[in-house]
C-alpha cells in the first residue's frame, strides 16, 4: 500500500481514469460492431451511416491515447473498403 499522499492519490486517479478508458473502448467497440452487422447483413447504406458515427468515436481514442493511431486508420481503411465491396 502506498504511504505518501500523492501515491495515495495516483491510485485514486488511475482507478477513475481506467473506469473511463474501458467505457470508451467498450464505446468504440460497440460501434465497430454496428458496422459489422451492417456489412455481413450487406446493407451498405446502413453500414456507411455506421461508418459515419464510428469515425469521430475512434479518432477520440486515438486523441485520449487509447487506440493507436494507425490502427484506427487501419480499421476505418478496411471498413470503408468493405462497404464500398458491397456497392458494386
């Protein structure tokens, strides 16, 4: 157990930061997953409205250090190429 007030205070923090960052990867997560079913149910209208949401919820990870950026672009990339599967 920590001993010194601000060591005290860092576990507080980082119990409440955890609590937040796991919501948004959840978050982001159950968003990723609306687009899926879109794509596998081969609505591609739905699945691009999905995309639309999903994009600034993942780009907010990537500024509160959560997703790694070029995974974020990775996943966005391949999505996008998904949909655009299903239109032709």
């Amino acid at each position: 157990m920590a001993n010194h007030k601000s060591a005290k205070k860092r576990i507080r923090t980082n119990a409440r930061r955890n609590d937040i960052n796991t919501a948004r990867v959840s978050r982001i997560r159950t968003f990723l997953k609306k687009v899926e079913v879109a794509i596998t149910g081969g609505d591609a209208k739905a699945a691009a409205d999905a995309l639309k949401v999903v994009q600034p919820e993942l780009m907010r990870g990537v500024a509160k250090n959560i997703v790694q950026k070029n995974a974020a672009s990775r996943k966005i990339s391949r999505l996008n190429a998904r949909i655009k599967a299903l239109v032709k």
